[in-house]
C-alpha cells in the first residue's frame, strides 16, 4: 500500500488541522479561546470550495441578499463550525460537557419511550458526538450513529482510533464504506429496537439520490434512511441541533415521518415521507442559516 504524500496532512481536510485541535483544547488558555477561533474562521475563509459552496447555498437560502453580505455570512458559519468541533474536542478530551435546552420534548420523549427501533434523521449541524453524548447519558437504548467516512486517510484513521477511546456502550459508530453490507446490518439493528442516526441533507458517493426541493431549488436527499424506515417499519424522528452560545446547545425533536406501503412503486411511498423531511430542514435551517455546515453546492449543476 502507498503512503500518503506527506504534504497531504496539511490540506484542509488533512490529519494536521484535527491534531492541532485537539493539542490547543489541551494547551491553550480557555480566555484565549475566542481569539484562536475568531482567527481559524478568517484563515479557513481562505478555503476556496468551502467558502464557494457556502455563499452558493446562501444565494437560495437568502436569495435577496449582496454577495458582499453572503461573504460576511460566511464567516459567521465557519465561526460557528469553529466553536462546535471545538466543543466536542473538548468533550473528548477533557470530558466538557455543553449545557443544553430542549425544544420538541415531548417528541424526544416519545423516541425514547419507543418498544421498536427508530431512526433519528438529521443535518450538517452541530455535532454527532456531542449529541451522542446525550443520548448516552440517557442510556435507555443503543444509538448506531452513521456517517461517510473523511476524504483523507490519515484523518479517517485518526478519528476511528478517536472513537474507539472515547464513545460509551450505548453508542455505536459505524462509518459508510460499504454502503450494502450496512444497510443489512442497519435493519437488523433496528429490529432489534436499536435507533439509528443518520445524517439526511446530502448524497455521498455509493448513496441512491431522491429528487426533492430545498428553499424553492431541486435537491437531491438520500433516500436509504427512508428505504429502511419503510423495510423496518419503523418510524423517523427528524433531529437537529443548533448552537446557542458558548458551549450551549438546543436539540429540536420534530414529530414523527412514517413511511408505509401504499403504493404501486416505492418512489411514490417515499415521496410524501422526503418531501416532509425536506419541509423540515428548510425550516430549520431557514431559522439557523449560520449553523448548517454544508460546504458543498446543494443544488443546481453542483458547481459553486
């Protein structure tokens, strides 16, 4: 096997940035804290893909706005991504746990008190891991927490060594590289009474696409949490969370999607289901725009 070039730690995506993290959360003064971060921002604005495919997203979401006010949003993006992987470096390492508020709680409490599996369905906001955190503390269930695997493998390895330290036994992390294998092992978790965590606002290589529509533009959703749902008989639960301050945080539980056998073609059974989910993700990001970490253009000929 070939090694990696060795100036490959230190692109955006390299192993170099979440090591540095995770060295400063040890070492740096916690006053010192916002200048570093207020710093990372500017300097990750210097990312040309990401910060075009954040304004690109922004030109739907705020579709009256200048360019010059989109670039400003921007910024304020990539400061709130700063603060939230800062917050979970913390938590991984120095066991800080955020505060956190609750909206939807009688949603939440309705998952919890399921007999059968679930999926909690989610976005590119906040942190898997500090929501996991949570849900372990509640330890009612095993949460399988699904996510694509990074771009580099450096960065792959280090995060999988990072979980295997840190994660709970209620919590179970699985990263997508072999999309058929899991979904088998997905649906035999959910039978038996498991809840699944997948994140639902963007397609990744080997993922089937459904067509839906975003802030009035065509997107394309993953249609494998909603396949499941249906296969399984299980219920979604649609999930966000949103960062409300310094090392404060709010999950937002909607109500259940259902996804049933009623048509002649598996495409108009999910149809209602992704178009609903849709409905709740622009909702959501319509009130959070800055908390969305989609870095990549989510609709249109997906050039920024």
């Amino acid at each position: 096997m070939t090694r990696p070039a060795w100036w490959r730690r230190f692109l955006v995506r390299g192993v170099f940035w979440r090591q540095g993290l995770h060295w400063a959360v040890l070492n740096v003064p916690v006053w010192l804290e916002p200048l570093v971060i207020a710093f990372w921002s500017a300097f990750f604005l210097l990312w040309g893909p990401g910060r075009r495919g954040v304004m690109y997203n922004l030109r739907a979401i705020k579709p009256r706005s200048f360019a010059l006010t989109n670039f400003f949003r921007t910024y304020n993006v990539f400061w709130n991504y700063a603060w939230t992987i800062t917050d979970n470096a913390r938590l991984q390492e120095l066991r800080t746990v955020p505060d956190w508020e609750f909206a939807g709680w009688e949603h939440f409490e309705r998952l919890q008190s399921l007999e059968t599996g679930a999926i909690m369905l989610t976005a590119h906001m906040g942190s898997y891991d500090l929501g996991a955190q949570l849900f372990g503390e509640m330890k009612t269930r095993t949460l399988i927490t699904v996510r694509a695997p990074e771009i580099d493998p450096q960065t792959q390895q280090f995060e999988e060594n990072l979980h295997g330290r840190t994660v709970g036994e209620a919590v179970n992390v699985s990263f997508n590289t072999r999309a058929n294998d899991l979904a088998f092992d997905l649906l035999e978790a959910a039978g038996r009474g498991d809840i699944i965590a997948i994140q639902g606002d963007r397609v990744t290589a080997g993922v089937s696409p459904f067509r839906s529509t975003l802030f009035g533009k065509p997107a394309d959703l993953p249609a494998g949490p909603f396949a499941l749902a249906m296969a399984a008989r299980i219920p979604i639960f649609p999930l966000f969370i949103v960062r409300r301050g310094r090392r404060r945080y709010q999950l937002i539980t909607c109500a259940p999607i259902f996804v049933e056998r009623r048509s002649r073609t598996r495409d108009e059974d999910l149809r209602g289901a992704v178009d609903q989910w849709a409905s709740e993700l622009e909702t959501v990001i319509g009130r959070a725009w800055n908390q969305w970490f989609m870095f990549e253009p989510f609709y249109g000929d997906q050039r920024a």
